[in-house]
C-alpha cells in the first residue's frame, strides 16, 4: 500500500505515505502528515502527495528554516556567482529584513499570506515600491533555489503580488550639458574616461577592465570581454561580463579614437618617466603607476567635476543613459543601442527609454510622409483620399 489514513480524534486524520526502502540500510522510509478535518479533506491531501510521489515533485519535510537556508544560498551560490557588488546587495537584504523577520519559519512551511504580509509591512515602514520589490525578488531567487535543490516543491513566492513599481524619469544630459562638461573636465586625469563613457555607454567598471588589446585603432573598434570588481577582502579581480550580450564590440567614433590616442601617448610618457615597461596588457585609464582605479574614486572625481560644469547634476551612470538616448533621438536603430550597452534583449532597451519613443513616433511618421508624398522636382503631388 502506498499510502493510508488513520483516525486520531474527533477532527483529526494522519497520513502515512510509503516512500520505499531506504538503498543504504534497507529499511523501510515513511512520511506521516497530520491533517485536521473531515475524511474527505485527509482523502484528498492523501491524493496530493501520491500525485506528487508519481510526477517527482514531493519533498520530504526538513527542520531547516528560511534563515539557514539563505545563509547557504548566499554562501553556494551568489558569492561564488555573482558580482561582488550584486552579492553584497542581496546579503545586505538578507541580513537586515528577510532574516529579522521570516528567519525563523521552516522553510517548507513558508507560506504566501506570510511573504504578502512582509510586502505590507515594508510599505508601511515607508521604504519605497522599488525597494520592496528588490526585498521580494530576493527571497523569490532564494525560495526557486529551494526548489532546484529539491528542498521544496514549490516556490510559494509565485502566488504573491509584488508592488507596482513606476519607472522614474531618466536623468540625462543634452548636447549643450555634454560639451559644457568636458570643457571643464579637459585638465582632469580622468578626462579620457568620461570622454569614452559618454561616447560609448560603457559601464564603469566595464572601463575600468579596459586593456590597450582591448581596442583596434585600424578598425575603430573597442573589445568589452571584463569588468573591475572590488572584492569583500579589498582587493581587485577582474570578471568576464555576466550575459552573453554584455560580452561586445563597440565601433567608436573618430573623436573618441583621437581622444584615446592621445590619452595613449600621455600614458607612455608617465611610464617611461617612471622606468616602467609597456605592454598591451596594461589597463587603458589607471593610476600614475598602472594600478588599477578604486571605482568609488572615479564616481567621487565625477561628481567634483559635474560641480565645477555647473551642469544638471546626474550620476557617473546616467552618462551610458544619456548615450542612449540621444542615438535614438537621432534615428538609430534600438538594436543597434542595444548592442552597444550589452542588454541581453532589445526589450530591456525599448522599456529603459521608452521616454524616448515620442519622438521617435514624429520621426517615424514625418519619414513616411515623405516617402509617400515627395516625388521629382516638377511632378505635381498625388493626393490620397
């Protein structure tokens, strides 16, 4: 018999399922379950688990809570996997809300209403729909790893409603901002960096991981195959990108190939003033002596040097957003500027600028009037209608 019911009170019915023999000791394994209820409402959890049995989804309940079980995903998997910064993100929401608050739960017994519950709260304490939604879409990637690893059946975070989130308005520049800064950024060491970051969309660390073999002058064209990170420790590691589509070739303009070639030859200056050998292998924007850059240092350079533009203040980052921006403003195609940024879909780009789309709405209608409608000089014009 694969399963049976036995009464033990008034309301109350215990399952016990057979689960084979043990392949180790040969004794016989068993899972029993307590339901209270009617017969039929044993009956039809008996069903559930037998179903589970046949199909491979049923997973013997353990002792472990949420909270041991996030300490294991953050140790196996996300710093072994993920970028520094991304696994410092996720320990951080783990350490001081998950765990706090639904720590101590058995995992497998872990259910929807508690996971909405933790949303609720978190809106109340007035943390943003942003954040919150960062606070669910951690302990959902924790709860999916239960289910891969055969922990749980289930992810119970599937049946939840996460916040709305609204994307803000991005913060970019204009022609006028971009011209305006590199003015005053032109006696700045990091000048070639902020010059390449506005002209390619590249990510900071993406910059920083840049190497003189990395970019084809004859071709005009700069290789991204890795990024800085910092590790937990404080030292430097350098990471292929994490997607396939972050891994790219960036064709770059003749003003950032001129650019790069001059920040090149100041570059060869410093090192044979300084006795150092010079190879492909050296990092394209460094330290006097060729060590890397801090990233913290280069955003804190920045923010000095927006300062001193007097310009709309906006991150190191919203230069890769203005990047794209104004190459769709000027009729490129959003796959074109994806491949550029490294996303890995063309929809990731078409939603992060969808601010954009309004004009390229008017572009694209002016165009196909006058595709329609212009004829040869002397010709008079058709009329539609």
């Amino acid at each position: 018999m694969r399963g049976h019911i036995t009464k033990r009170g008034k309301n109350s019915y215990t399952i016990v399922l057979s689960l084979g023999n043990d392949p180790a000791t040969g004794k016989r394994k068993q899972h029993w379950e307590s339901v209270k209820g009617t017969k039929k409402e044993a009956e039809k959890r008996l069903s559930e688990l037998l179903t589970q049995l046949d199909t491979g989804a049923f997973v013997k309940p353990g002792k472990i809570t949420l909270g041991e079980f996030s300490q294991q995903w953050l140790r196996d998997y996300v710093w072994p996997n993920l970028s520094p910064a991304t696994a410092r993100g996720y320990e951080f929401i783990v350490k001081s809300h998950l765990a706090p608050a639904l720590g101590n739960i058995v995992l497998n017994q872990l259910r929807p209403e508690a996971i909405q519950h933790y949303i609720s709260e978190k809106q109340k304490a007035n943390l943003s729909a942003q954040t919150v939604r960062h606070h669910y879409m951690t302990l959902h990637g924790i709860l999916q790893s239960a289910v891969k690893w055969g922990l749980l059946s289930r992810n119970p975070g599937d049946a939840v409603t996460p916040p709305r989130v609204h994307r803000p308005e991005l913060n970019i520049w204009n022609e006028d901002d971009i011209h305006t800064f590199l003015d005053a950024a032109k006696d700045s060491p990091h000048y070639t960096l902020f010059f390449t970051a506005l002209y390619t969309g590249m990510r900071r660390n993406e910059l920083l991981g840049l190497r003189w073999g990395d970019i084809d002058f004859m071709l005009g064209q700069i290789q991204v195959s890795r990024s800085l990170q910092c590790l937990r420790s404080g030292e430097i590691d350098f990471r292929p990108p994490k997607t396939a589509s972050g891994r790219r070739t960036i064709a770059l303009s003749a003003s950032a190939i001129l650019a790069l070639k001059e920040h090149r030859e100041r570059q060869k200056l410093e090192r044979t003033m300084l006795g150092l050998p010079e190879s492909d292998n050296d990092l394209i924007f460094s330290q006097f002596d060729g060590k890397p850059l801090l990233p913290n240092s280069v955003t804190h350079a920045w923010i000095k040097l927006v300062k001193k533009a007097g310009v709309r203040p906006i991150r190191l980052h919203d230069a890769r957003h203005t990047h794209a921006s104004l190459m769709l403003k000027q009729g490129i195609h959003p796959k074109i500027v994806q491949e550029r940024l490294g996303h890995a879909s063309i929809q990731i780009t078409l939603d992060t600028y969808s601010h954009v789309a309004p004009g390229l709405q008017e572009v694209a209608a002016k165009r196909f009037d006058e595709l329609l409608n212009n004829t040869p000089e002397n010709e008079p014009v058709k009329k539609f209608g």
